[in-house]
C-alpha cells in the first residue's frame, strides 16, 4: 500500500521539533524547574537530554525509518513473530492516555488565549485570578467546549494528511512559535528585577541534588519533552526516506527542543522574580501566577495574548503527533482511510478527555491511582510507566536484539566515529537509567 511520505528534511524536522515542543517546555518545564530548584536541575536534565534522551531519539527514528511502518508495524517487520511488537500496543495506548489529557489542558490555553484576546483576562477577575482558574476548570461544559474545539483543530490537521496537514502546519506554526517567545523572553528580560530570574534559572544552587526525586523529575521531563517512548518519532521516522540522514537530524531536534525549554524559562523566570512571586507554584503558575504578572506588567494584554498563542501553537503541533500514532496503525492494520481513522480516533480521545475534564470538578471524587484524580492518573500510567517501558524496549531493541552492523547502518553511524558512544549508551546507560526512574515511580527504590 502506498505510504506518505515528508516533501523535505527539513519538514520532517520541523515537525519533530514541533511535536518535541510543546506543553511540555513550556507548562511543565516551568513548574518542575521551578519546584525542582533550577539552575541546579536545568544542569541535570541537560545532561538527560545528552546522555540518554538524544542517543534514544536516535533509535527510536531510525526503528521507524527501517522499518516504513507503524508501531506496531515496525517491530512485526523488523522481528518477524517475536513478541516486541507488543510494546507497539502500548505505544497506541499511550497515545489515547496522553493526549486524552493533553488535549484537556491545551483547551484551557485555547481559552486563555482567547480571552486574552477578546480583554476579559487583561483586568484581573472580580474573584481574582485564582478562583477564576479554579471555577473555569472545574465547570462541567465551558472547559469541554474549549477541549472539542482543540481537538477538531487537531483532528483536522492529521486528516489532511502528512505534506497536506502535518507538514505544513509545522512549518508556520515552529517559526511563529520561535519569534514570539524570542520577542517575549527580550521583554522579560528588560524587566526590573529580572537578574534575580536568571540567576534562579542558570546558577546552580547544588544541595538540591541530594533529593533523589530531583534526578528522577530531570530525566522524566527529558523523555516527555522530546516525546520518547510513544512512538510518536518512530512513526514520524517512517515517513522519511532512506537517503536522508540521521544523527545530525536528531541531534537538531534535541537541541531545538531543549532551546526552547530553556527560552520559555526566559520569558517565565524574570517575569516572576520581577514581580516577586515564588517560583515554585506548581502546575498552576502558566495559569494562574503568570496572568497575575501579565496583570501588572505594562503591556500585560499584549503579552498575554502572544504567550496563550505561543502555548496553543506548541500544544498542536504536539497534539498532532501524538493521533499520528494510532492513526498511522489504523491506516494500516484496518484499512481505514486516513479520514476515518483521524475521526474515529480523535473522537475516542475527546471522549477522554471529557472524562479528565469532569474529573477536575463533577467527579473529583473518581481517583483511579492512589488520590489522584482522572487526569493525573491518566498522566501517571503514561508518563511513568507506559514512556518508560516505550523507551527501555527501545533500548533493547537496537542495544541487545538486532545485531551491531544493522544498527549502525540503520541509524546511519557506520562511518561515525562517535558509533560506540552512541551504541555503549544505548545498551548500557539508557536501560539503566530508566529502570531505575521506572523502580522509583512505583514506589521500589
Ligand atoms: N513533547 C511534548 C511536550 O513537550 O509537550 C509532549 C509529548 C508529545 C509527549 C508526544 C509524548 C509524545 F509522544
């Protein structure tokens, strides 16, 4: 059957790095860098990045290119009846999890950057900032309208199809996106006060270190910021030719992805200290700390409106990846066309994102994992279990499974001398390092 595939490198590249950055650089890198004392973990979750999340990237494009398939596609053609192709399964299920509550919060960016727009968050709420927060998403309608209508976005980009949709979404969306962060992180920085920012973000304070959590929260950032372990990046790699090139393609991609984590830290940080709040509100700082400085900051609507942009943008071009992956199976496996599998699939995924929505208000009381509710155990299963397991078969795969000369030609590091650093991390480092995160999330170490 014949398979799409990407007009160019560089709009293979551009949407690897729009599926990298997204709510993950800038939502959540903010918070856990801010919870997890900063400079200190900026440090740590740089060297996740070089270490294991780059080398990982790596391999899991290179499985996909190989293969010219899905993820469940690609380990059934690559290890013909061997049972690897089982984690492809849980790759697809990762996908529904994670964006059945990605989608919930990038609905809330949606909202956010619409009001901004239309001036009704430019003046602080009667309630205050907070409570407003508080009453929007746990209200039973607005916040699902603002989930459907992100995920009819979504689902129509995928439909259109790789070049069509995928493609050139990515190459306006990651430009606008860079411009404007860059433009808000030069105006953060003109703020009084800010220094005390940017010392918070780039000067190391060490004695955070000795808090184990700190080396499991950098290298869990590192593997949900550049969208390992789903197959998002093995499906994305399927679609490129045998001609292109790898390791500088991927290298690109994480170094992209962690400038703009590093970026948004930026625009978030001297606006922060500026203002003298604490850095470390938790999940709650983009929404509810940052529209309290925007509030006093002058231009603050301005800002507001670019900075809700810049997070629907990301939210997007990584919610788009992530439908990629059950989609691209669909396509394949049932035959569907990619209209039918992009609806049907996009549907099921609003439908849980309705349920994460209702379990911040209606039912909170339904906590599936321990006391979390809906949408933090959907986070929970995916992020900590199912990526991690993603990611470790991977390693696997290339480290112990196929044999050494295949796996330097399919990532194309024969001639590179850099092979056997690559390949020692990828066999060795990489597995560890995951077990270890994996032990720790549930509760062993
Ligand atoms: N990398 C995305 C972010 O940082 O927001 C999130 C993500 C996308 C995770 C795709 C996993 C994935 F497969």
């Amino acid at each position: 059957m014949h398979r799409e595939k990407w007009a160019s490198k560089i709009g293979f590249m551009l949407a690897a790095m729009g599926s990298a950055v997204g709510l993950g650089n800038i939502w959540r890198f903010s918070y856990v860098a801010g919870e997890n004392g900063g400079g200190a973990f900026l440090i740590l979750y740089l060297a996740c990045i070089l270490i294991i999340g780059i080398p990982l990237l790596l391999t899991e494009v290179s499985i996909g290119r190989q293969a010219q398939s899905d993820v469940v596609g690609s380990y059934q053609k690559l290890a013909p009846k061997k049972p690897w192709y089982l984690v492809g399964y849980l790759g697809v299920a990762s996908a529904f999890l994670i964006l059945g509550f990605y989608s919930v919060i990038s609905g809330w960016s949606l909202y956010y950057f619409w009001n901004y727009l239309a001036g009704q968050l430019a003046v602080e709420p009667a309630s205050g900032y907070q409570a407003a927060f508080g009453s929007f998403i746990t209200n039973p309608f607005q916040p699902i309208f603002w989930h459907g209508l992100f995920m009819v976005m979504v689902i129509f980009i995928v439909l259109s199809g790789i070049k069509k949709g995928i493609e050139m979404a990515n190459k306006v969306f990651m430009p606008t996106l860079a411009i404007i962060l860059i433009l808000l992180a030069i105006y953060s920085v003109s703020l009084d006060g800010a220094v005390e920012g940017l010392k918070f973000l780039f000067q190391p304070d060490w004695s955070v270190l000795q808090d184990p959590s700190v080396y499991i929260a950098a290298l869990g950032q590192a593997f949900f910021s550049l969208s390992l372990g789903v197959g998002t990046m093995l499906t994305y790699g399927s679609y490129l030719s045998k001609q292109h090139r790898l390791p500088g393609a991927t290298v690109g991609i994480g170094i992209m992805d962690t400038l703009f984590a590093i970026i948004s830290g930026i625009v978030i940080f001297p606006a922060v200290f500026a203002f003298q709040i604490q850095p470390d509100a938790g999940p709650d700082l983009v929404f509810i700390t940052l529209p309290e400085i925007f509030n006093q900051m002058p231009f603050g609507s301005v800002v507001g409106i670019l900075f809700f942009l810049s997070l629907t943008l990301a939210a997007i071009s990584s919610s788009i990846s992530i439908l990629e992956v059950p989609v691209a199976y669909f396509i394949r496996a049932m035959k569907w066309s990619r209209k039918q599998a992009s609806i049907v699939t996009g549907l099921i995924m609003f439908g849980l994102g309705v349920l994460s929505s209702l379990g911040m208000g209606v039912l909170s009381g339904v906590t599936p994992i321990g006391d979390n509710n809906i949408m933090d155990s959907m986070d929970f299963i995916a992020s900590n279990i199912f990526l991690p397991i993603g990611g470790l078969t991977m390693a696997l795969f290339f480290g112990w499974y196929i044999n050494k000369k295949e796996v330097f030609a399919a990532t194309d590091l024969t001639n590179s001398r850099l092979r056997h650093v690559w390949y020692t991390l990828v066999r060795y480092l990489a597995p560890i390092g995951i077990i270890v995160i994996f032990l720790n999330a549930i509760g062993v170490l």
